[in-house]
C-alpha cells in the first residue's frame, strides 16, 4: 500500500511539473535554437497588464526576460532604461535592456521589452519568488507588486535546466 501511495504522488508530481514546463522552440533562420514560454499575467492594474517569461539562446546560454505590456486605453508606448525587479530575497535586480518594440497580438497593440539576465540576476531568480518589477516607458515609471504567478520565473528557469 505504502508503495502505491508513492507511486501515486510521484505521477502526481511528474505531471504538475510537465504541466508547468510548456516549452516553446523556435529555430531562427541565423542557426540560433531559442526556448520559450508564453507569457503569463503578472501584475492587472487599471491602466495596463504586465506578462512575462523567460527566454534561453540554446545556442549561446543567453537568458532573457521578456514582458509583455497590454495598454488598455489603447495607446502603446516605447519602453527605455532598465527593468527592476525584487524578489523576496535582499538582493534587487536591475537587467538591462536589449530590445523593444510595439506589436499588434490578437488584435490589440502590446508593447514587448527584452532584458538580459546576467550570472548574478539568475541565481536571485532561480531561488526566489517575485515581489515587484518597475520599467520605464515614455519618463513614467510603470509596475507594481506582483498580484499573479509570483513564482513564475523560478518555475520557468527549473523547466529550462
């Protein structure tokens, strides 16, 4: 009986982290494997929703985070500067920004920042939860505390090991 119970809870698990592990792969034309993960809502704030996921280069080991901005008043704007990030730990997070761009996904204007994550930044998202993230679009400061998926980027980064 023991063992079945263990059997029982080791499937269990299994298929709560394959659930979670929902990787994406996109070969690109210049040879680079990139691994993905859709975007998951982050933060739901009156003037816009924030998702986000990571992004390993298989190719080079570069990880990326990636946020997804949806304005709801319909008015896209650039992101610049840095993306900060706290985690429940002491140590805050500042990645910089590689990339960004305005895009129309399923009809709505969305704004996309790209941001490197460096050996340091990895470890504190690897071993902690989020608790907020602030950007930077148009010299206004966006973000707040993480109302969703706080534990979104560790489970991600454990998926891509």
């Amino acid at each position: 009986m023991k063992k079945l119970i263990i059997l029982i809870i080791a499937c269990h698990s299994f298929v709560n982290l394959y659930a979670q592990c929902d990787i994406k792969t996109n070969i690109r034309q210049d040879g680079n494997v990139i691994k993905y993960f859709n975007p998951k809502p982050i933060i739901k704030e009156k003037e816009y929703e924030l998702g986000a996921s990571i992004y390993k280069n298989q190719t080079s080991g570069q990880y990326l985070v990636s946020i997804i901005v949806l304005h709801k008043n319909g008015y896209s704007q650039d992101i610049s500067g840095d993306l900060k990030i706290q985690t429940n730990s002491n140590n805050g997070i500042s990645l910089k920004n590689i990339e960004n761009k305005q895009v129309v996904m399923n009809g709505k204007r969305v704004t996309i920042g790209m941001f490197e994550i460096d050996k340091r930044s990895l470890i504190i998202l690897k071993n902690n939860t989020l608790k907020s993230i602030f950007f930077e679009m148009n010299s206004k400061i966006y973000g707040s505390t993480i109302t969703e998926n706080k534990s979104l980027f560790m489970n991600q980064l454990q998926c891509l090991k």
